[in-house]
C-alpha cells in the first residue's frame, strides 16, 4: 500500500518528524562513555511518552524479528548495524553507536537513525562511514522530488556508497511510511534510475543508507534481532523521513 497524505496532514508529519530528531539529538547528547544502552531505552521512553507520542517499536513483530520487539529504539554498536536491541551493554571511549528511532504522533509515523562515535576518539575508519551513509542520504534526498522515479533515489544513493568503496547489502532499505511505519515503496540502496514507481506530492518516504566496512553479508545476534557484520567489521546507517512536495523534498527529521 501506498499512502498520500493530503497538504493538511503534513502539518502533522512535521511534528512527528521533529519529535523523532530532537529525542535522537537529546539521546546522542547525553550518550557517552559509561552510558548503558538500557538508559538510552529508557530516556527513549520518558520522551515519548512526555510528548504524547507512541512507540512503533513496542510489540512490532515483523517477519525479519524474533518479535515482539519489546524496547523504544534501536541501539546498534560497533559491527551492530540494524535493529540493534538494546541490552545491558555500557558504551566505551570510540564505540561507534547508531540510534534508530520511528514514533507515531497525531496518527502519522516518522523514522529517523543516526550514527556517531561516542566520547573523544574519532577512528579514521569510523568517520568514514558514517561521513559516507550522510552523504548517500543527502543525494537520495536531491534526488527526491515530484516526477522522480524510485530507481533514481536508489541510484544517486548507490553511487555515493560504491564510490566509496563500500559493498551495498539490498535485503534492507527504504521505505514510504505514513500511518504505520514501514510501506510500500521499497528503496532498495541501489538501483537504476529511471526505474519504478513515481514520486507524487504528499508521499513521505524514509530513506536509509547503511553499510559495513568490508562486507556485504548480515548475521543475525542470538537476540534474534541484532544484524552484525558477518566479519566483525564497523558499519554505519542514516535515515531521514522525507516529504515530496510540488517543488522538491522537505526533510521532516532534521532537529529544532
Ligand atoms: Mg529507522
Ligand atoms: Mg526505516
């Protein structure tokens, strides 16, 4: 399914978007060395429930989990790179965390993840990574806009992760999102331009980079949750929900 919303529902999407980035900043700031992912949890919490928001990740139980899910964001360290599931794990000097949060607000859903190095260190390799999803993001989102095609979002994001040097895993991606969190159409991190389903006003879509330093290949944690790099290599994810507008793209998930 593929849902539009009218110009008077993006109002709404704003104030989900804005409260999904200002809880990430909120949390990215307070995290640091000796910060236990569990607190990182329970901070994700208070916020939501402080703004009268619900969790989308509370009981979901899609067909990738050993569901339910049972926490308020994901917390993915080191070779940890998606639906990290936060667990009694207290955060070292260079750790490099990614916070994945999606929060439904007023009926409409917002997604958004970020990837920073905690306390003083910056791993050249770290930065690289995450330097890179941020910038396969920002050309997703460049190429967003009324008339674009889904192919050409996946191709201007592939091209920055490829000339990077990176490998692009396709199993996980982008995704519309509207009254529930993941949607049709799938945005696959690689793709030919030109291709698939055409952008209109009033499509919002979350698109979501990520990679691994030196593999393609996923494993999943005993948690039945975590995806790891098979090698134990680094990785790094960016995600902003956007809007398409008559003229462009609007990002919902930037901070205030
Ligand atoms: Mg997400
Ligand atoms: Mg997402």
């Amino acid at each position: 399914m593929i849902e539009i919303l009218s110009p008077s529902e993006l109002p709404r999407a704003r104030e989900t978007g804005a409260l999904v980035a200002n809880i990430l900043q909120t949390a990215r700031s307070r995290a640091t060395v000796g910060t236990n992912l569990l607190e990182i949890d329970q901070w994700t919490k208070a916020m939501i429930a402080d703004a009268g928001a619900q969790s989308c990740y509370v009981d979901y139980e899609p067909s990738f989990g050993r569901g339910p899910f049972g926490h308020y964001i994901c917390t993915s360290v080191n070779d940890a790179v998606l639906h990290g599931l936060p667990h009694d794990y207290t955060l070292a000097d260079g750790d490099l965390l990614t916070l994945d949060l999606a929060v439904l607000l007023g009926g409409i859903a917002a997604d958004s993840a970020i990837s920073f190095i905690v306390g003083d260190s910056q791993p050249a390799e770290s930065v690289a990574l995450i330097t890179t999803t941020e910038r396969a993001l920002a050309a997703g989102i460049a190429a967003a806009g009324p008339g674009a095609r889904i192919g050409d979002l996946s191709h201007a994001i592939g091209e920055v992760l490829s000339a990077a040097g990176y490998e692009i895993n396709t199993e996980f991606g982008g995704h519309g999102i509207g009254s529930t969190m993941h949607q049709d159409p799938h945005i696959s991190n690689t793709g030919r331009p030109g291709r698939g389903y055409k952008l209109r006003p009033g499509l919002l879509l979350a698109l979501e980079p990520w990679i691994m330093s030196d593999t393609a290949e996923l494993v999943t944690d005993e948690d039945g949750w975590t995806l790891r790099s098979v090698t134990g290599g680094r990785t790094a994810h960016s995600e902003h929900t956007i809007a398409i507008t008559e003229d462009g793209a609007e990002i919902l998930t930037l901070p205030h």
